[in-house]
C-alpha cells in the first residue's frame, strides 16, 4: 500500500502557519523495504497571505521517526531500526484554488545514515539514510 501521509495545518497569523501531521506504512525503496510511522509539527511562513493566494513558503519541521528497515543479499537479510527526532528546514512553492490546493518544496535534514546489519552483527555494504527531503502536498481548506 505504502507510506500514507495526513497533516494539519491552521493558519496562526497572515502569513504563518502550524500543523500537526503524520505517517504510517510499508513501502519498498529500491532494493530496501521501509516500515514504520513517525509524527510530528510543521511551520510554514508565507511570501503572500497564507491559505489564500499563490506563495513561496520558508518551512520547518520535526518528527519523531520510528522504521525499520531491510534488504537481501545473497539469501542474507540486513536490517536496522532507526528512531529519532529529526529536524528540516527547507522551502518551496504552493498553489491555492477555492478549496484546493497542491505544494512542492525540498528539505535539508539532520537525519543520521544508519548501518544494516545481518544477525552476527556483520555490515551491509551501504549505509542508507538521506539528508534531504521532497515535500509534495495536496490539500483541501474548510
């Protein structure tokens, strides 16, 4: 099925807002599969009025991230759980219609690289992790 993501957001002044958000799921990255959940906050400030008009937005997150993860190599599996709370900051772009609307932007991260391990403790050849995130919203407003 995959990650399924929900958020929150409530506009707190003109141009900022605060939410709340989630996820939670299974999802197959290449040659590693993902599981797990995290929560946590997001803040956006806006260029033009927030929830209302076409705008640039500087962000900020933090989510506290709980997966494990997991791959194959010649019939061994590798493993590792990762929990943490990570931090981003980052920007993007978001449209507005009436009731709708859809937001890209890229983040940078403190995420840590972690190391898979089989069940006598031996590496896997890579570490995984990222410090950069892609944001994609779509959204409605009530």
């Amino acid at each position: 099925m995959g990650l399924s993501n929900i958020e929150y957001s409530y506009k707190l002044a003109s141009h900022l807002t605060f939410g709340l958000r989630g996820t939670s799921g299974k999802s197959r990255l290449g040659d590693y599969d993902l599981t797990g959940n995290s929560y946590g906050a997001v803040t956006r400030w806006y260029q033009q009025p927030a929830l209302e008009n076409d705008s640039w937005y500087f962000g900020a997150t933090v989510d506290k991230e709980n997966f494990e993860v997991k791959t194959s190599s010649s019939s061994t599996e590798y493993k590792a759980n990762f929990k943490e709370v990570v931090v981003g900051i980052g920007g993007g772009y978001q449209w507005f219609w009436k009731s709708f609307n859809i937001g890209m932007g890229a983040y940078i991260t403190n995420r840590e690289n972690v190391d898979l391990k089989d069940s006598q403790g031996n590496n896997y050849k890579d570490s995984v992790g990222s410090r950069s995130a892609i944001e994609l919203t779509m959204g409605g407003k009530f």
